[in-house]
C-alpha cells in the first residue's frame, strides 16, 4: 500500500512539473515566420505567424494553447501595453494588441516612432496600412516609423 500511494504521489508531482518543462522546451523551438502589423490609431495589431518544435506542438495539444503564450509575450518584452488576443496551435497563428504605441500629432496622424525592437528577428514583417499600401521587410528585429489617420467621424 506504501509502494502505490508513493507512485500516486510522484505522478501527481510529475503532472505539476509538466507545463513548466512545456514552456521551458519550446523556448528554444519557437520562431516567428511572419509578422503582420495593422496600425490602428494609437495602437498596433499583430497577427504573428511562428513554427515550434515537435514538443511544444505536443505539449500544446494535451495542455492547450496556452503553453506558448510566454514564448510569444517574450518576441514583444521591449514594449509596454501588450496583449495577447488569441492563439490557435492549429495554424501556428497568433493575434498581440500593443496599446497606446502612437502619438497623435497636431495634424490628426498618429505616429510610431519606431524605437522599440522586438528580442529576435523577424524573418518577414508586412505593415498594412489603413490605406491599402503594404510595406514589407526581411529579417529585421525592428519598426519603421509609421503614421496612421484616424477616419474622422462627421457629425450628422
């Protein structure tokens, strides 16, 4: 009887230490292929596209999606205000709001000063503007400045 409970005890203790191996393993197996940004005002909306290993896939099956939150929150540690939206393990997709990044100008445009880097390099970053213009970059870590305008609502 001493023998079982103590087996019960070491599963249940090797359960607890699973996801924290998860997210420790996929550290080293996750990359991001492409990043889309959408300026929104004085926020930016990031569709980030990654790869991980066979581990973190697996691990991400049995304990949900949610294993690789701190592997994406870590491409975006330099910046203040984010927000994780979703994340599908299925498709390797990801959805990060980054609030309050832009300034509004005296003209109406909210700017992004393009100072903060991400912690590693992106190998495609597509910025779609409100105004249908695509700017892509390769293997970069960083931001361009980008200005955005707000659509004025009239009063009626």
């Amino acid at each position: 009887m001493k023998i079982l409970s103590v087996g019960i005890i070491v599963l249940l203790l090797g359960t607890l230490a699973v996801p924290a191996e998860a997210a420790a393993a996929s550290d080293s197996d996750f990359r991001v292929t492409k990043m889309i940004v959408e300026p929104a005002g004085p926020d930016l909306n990031f569709t980030v596209n990654y790869e991980s290993g066979f581990f973190a896939r697996v691990f991400s099956i049995i304990f949900g999606a949610k294993v690789l939150q701190p592997d994406i929150l870590n491409v975006f540690a330099n910046f203040s205000n984010v927000s994780l939206v979703s994340i599908d393990s299925n498709s390797g997709v990801a959805k990060v709001a980054v609030k309050n990044v832009s300034a509004l100008n005296s003209d109406g445009w909210y700017i992004y000063d393009g100072n903060t880097t991400f912690t590693s390099k992106i190998a495609v970053i597509e910025i779609h503007n409100k105004d249908g213009t695509v700017v892509s970059l390769s293997d970069t870590n960083k931001l361009p400045v980008i200005s955005s305008k707000m659509q004025v609502l009239s009063k009626k």
